[in-house]
C-alpha cells in the first residue's frame, strides 16, 4: 500500500464505483474531493465511503483496494 494523497472521483464508473486515487495517479480525477494523507489507500477507501458508500480502489494506483 503507497502512502499518499489521496482523492475520490465525484463522477461513478459506469458500475456506480467511485475510484480512490493516490496522486501522482496517471488516471488522478478532475473532478474530486479530496481524502487527504493517509498510510495507504484501506483508510483513504473508508474515507471516501463517507461521501459514496460505493467507493473502491483505483486499478491502476490502489490496485490492492479493488475489488473489481
């Protein structure tokens, strides 16, 4: 897990997913709110169901918070 500034995607895949991203991400969201620091992308996902209860990890950047 890469600690990091992460952010979550205010616009759902078409899945209804809204993806958590680390900076830095080449897939990093225009339109987002931002979850801040944190040690890895678990606590940045928990962040981010805050605001969507559907929220999971980038494929690309947070690989090992998606579930597909």
């Amino acid at each position: 897990m890469a600690a990091g500034y992460y952010v979550v995607n205010r616009i759902a895949q078409n899945n209804g997913d809204h993806e958590v991203h680390v900076a830095g991400c080449h897939y990093f969201p225009t339109h987002r709110i931002d979850l801040g620091y944190h040690a890895g992308c678990a606590t940045a996902v928990a962040a981010a169901r805050m605001y969507f209860a559907q929220s999971n990890g980038c494929f690309w950047c947070s690989r090992e918070c998606n579930t597909g």
